[in-house]
C-alpha cells in the first residue's frame, strides 16, 4: 500500500523536497497508525524544507511538525480505529516521518483527542502556531495577568501564532496591541479583534535604557532579539512576558532591572516537548476560547503539492495568517 507525501533528502548543498508516492512498510516504528486528513505549515517547517536550521536529523524524511487525522488501526490502550487525532510537535520533522502525508504511524503518547466542536481541519487551522499562542495565553494567566492590568502587546501579529493570540486574547476580554510590519493589514488584525495597530520598528533597534514607560500588563513575543528586551522593559509593574519564538533573533542581549525594579516574570513557552497535561489544557480551552469564525478568517487552503510553492515565502514573513494542508 502506498501513499502520497512530501520527501525531504539531503543534498550537497542543503535540503530538497519532492512529492513522492510512498511505501506504508517504509514507515518508522509507532503503534497507531493515522490516516491524515489535514497537516499545515508553520515557521519551523519553513526552517525544516529551506534547511535555514538544522531541524531535521534523519533523511530522507516526511516532513511536516502537524498532522490532524483519523485513528485507522492501534495497538496503543489509549486509542481505537475511528478516534479524532491531532499531533503537534514531538520528534515529528526531526528523527520521525512527519505529517506533511496522507499517513502517518506514531507513537500513541504523542497523541490528543481533538475536543468534540473541533473538526480536523480546524485542528489543522489552529496547529503548532495556534497550540502555541495558547500556551503564551496560559502562561500570562498563570503569571496573573488579567483583562483589567492593561494593553496586551502581540508580537509578529500577521504571523500564525500572532494571529491566534490576538483572537484568543480579544475573546478573554484583553485590549490587545498587534505590532506588526505590515500595516496594510491593518484590517485584518482589527477583525481579529486588536484594539490597536503599532509598527513592530518602535520595538526593533537596540536601547540604551534598561526601562522605559510602563506599557504592557502582557506580552506575547514571536520575536526574539531587541524586540523582546524592549517589550521586557516597557512591561508594567508585576507584568508578564511569554516568549516563544525567534523570527528577529534567538539572541537576548539585555538587563535585568524589568525583574528586579517590576517584578517582570519573563515565562518561555515550549510547545514540542509540553507534557500531556499542558496540552490537552492548550486543547480544551482552544475548543471555547477561540472564535471559529476568526480561525477561519485566517486560514489559506493549499495542497500537498502546493507546499513546495508557498514554504519559501514563511520566513521573510509574506504569509498571513495560517496555511492548511489538504494533503488528500
Ligand atoms: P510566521 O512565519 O507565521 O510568523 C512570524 C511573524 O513574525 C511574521 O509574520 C512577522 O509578523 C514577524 N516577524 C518576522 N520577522 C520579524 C522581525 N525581524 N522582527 C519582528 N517580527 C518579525 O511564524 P509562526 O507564527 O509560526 O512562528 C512565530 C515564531 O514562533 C517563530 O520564530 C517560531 O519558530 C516560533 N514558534 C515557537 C514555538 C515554540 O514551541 N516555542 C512554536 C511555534 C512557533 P508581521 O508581518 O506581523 O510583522
């Protein structure tokens, strides 16, 4: 039996990928097998098919971090043939064959039901970008940030954990502040529910101050860089920061008088190794705090084949929103 996926080999100067129709026995060891209706494309899969960092280790591999599907078979005690499945993350795209497929075999610990008004597609729409923007919600919360501290600042807004966080954020009631270098936008990120439109270059260059004006009761940092030890220094007395992403750098050349003067919690987000626990949390609380009318204002619907037309253009940020991958 085979199927339609993406390859991706190692060549002599970088990476390349290719649809290919591939072998069911060719995939690796896992002990449920799904049928994949939905993948999508995030920042890391862009890094993983331009081989801009070394994401994947094992070639040639399946790429793709997401995949949302049907349970076909399962020796796994946690799941039968017919379960709604969504996988974000683990060692998908790096040591194991990736969702970017019409089939993927994994292994069932990797797995979470996708709550019941979730459909593949949506669970899709949402992937690691979405999953992540919720985990950058939770961690604010937990650092007790609530609606009436203050503007919440978002990062890299027009991006896909950006748009996500700015819907989930409007939904809880927040005041959200998208920065973003693209403007022309504008309107879109108002109909996600931003309050207000700065440009992301206020937040870019380096600053002599190690604190300037109290701004933000919140952050959600895409960034990196400059960008994030400025939002760190414009945070309000006893405000938070949650910081998942590098698109300006993965460097932080800063100080720590946001900590030590405000009380500043500056909280890291990881979604790939996150235990079970936190992501079926992320999960639940996607399925009710997540208007699905805004999901889908965000969502562009492409093909399998059509990923190797559009991944080039994630990292110099030319994609809006989310990409979903039919690969069926
Ligand atoms: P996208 O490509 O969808 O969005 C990235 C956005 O970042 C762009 O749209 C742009 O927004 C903004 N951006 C790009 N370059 C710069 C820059 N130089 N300075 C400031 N902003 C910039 O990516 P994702 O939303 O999927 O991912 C965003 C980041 O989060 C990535 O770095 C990714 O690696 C990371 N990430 C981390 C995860 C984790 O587990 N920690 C999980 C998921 C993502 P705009 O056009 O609005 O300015």
């Amino acid at each position: 039996m085979s199927f339609k996926a993406l390859l991706t080999r190692k060549t002599n100067d970088g990476v390349s990928t290719e649809l290919v129709d591939f072998d069911e026995a060719n995939l690796m060891d896992g002990d449920v097998l799904v049928q994949v209706e939905y993948s999508t494309l995030n920042y890391k899969d862009a890094l993983a098919l331009t081989g801009a960092r070394p994401v994947i280790r094992t070639f040639p591999l399946i790429p793709g971090i997401d995949l949302a599907g049907v349970v076909l078979d399962s020796s796994s005690v946690d799941f039968k043939p017919g379960d709604r499945v969504v996988l974000n993350g683990w060692d998908l795209s790096m040591g194991h064959h990736g969702g970017l497929a019409q089939r993927a075999r994994v292994r069932g610990e990797w797995l979470n039901r996708i709550p019941g008004n979730l459909s593949t597609r949506d669970a899709m729409a949402i992937g690691t970008a979405g999953y992540t923007a919720m985990l950058c919600v939770l961690a604010l919360e937990d650092a007790g940030v609530t609606p009436d501290r203050g503007d919440v600042l978002v990062t890299g807004a027009n991006g896909g954990v950006g748009s996500i966080a700015v819907a989930i954020l409007s939904k809880l009631g927040y005041r959200v502040v998208a920065a973003t270098g693209r403007p022309e936008h504008a309107e879109y990120l108002h109909s996600l529910g931003a309050a207000e439109i700065i440009d992301r270059a206020q937040l870019s260059e380096p600053r002599e101050r190690p604190v300037s004006a109290e701004r933000w009761a919140g952050v959600v940092d895409v960034a990196g860089g400059p960008t994030l030890v400025n939002a760190l220094a414009e945070t309000k007395y006893r405000g938070a920061v949650a910081a998942c992403g590098l698109a300006q750098s993965d460097e932080l050349h800063g100080s720590v008088l946001p900590f030590i003067l405000r009380n500043v919690t500056l909280a890291g987000v990881d979604s790939v190794n996150a235990p079970q626990a936190v992501r079926q949390r992320a999960w639940d609380r996607l399925a009710t705090d997540l208007d699905p009318q805004k999901l889908e204002s965000t969502v562009q619907l492409i093909g399998l084949a059509e990923v190797l037309d559009v991944y080039d253009q994630i990292i110099p940020g030319k994609v809006r929103g989310r990409i979903v991958v039919d690969v069926n």
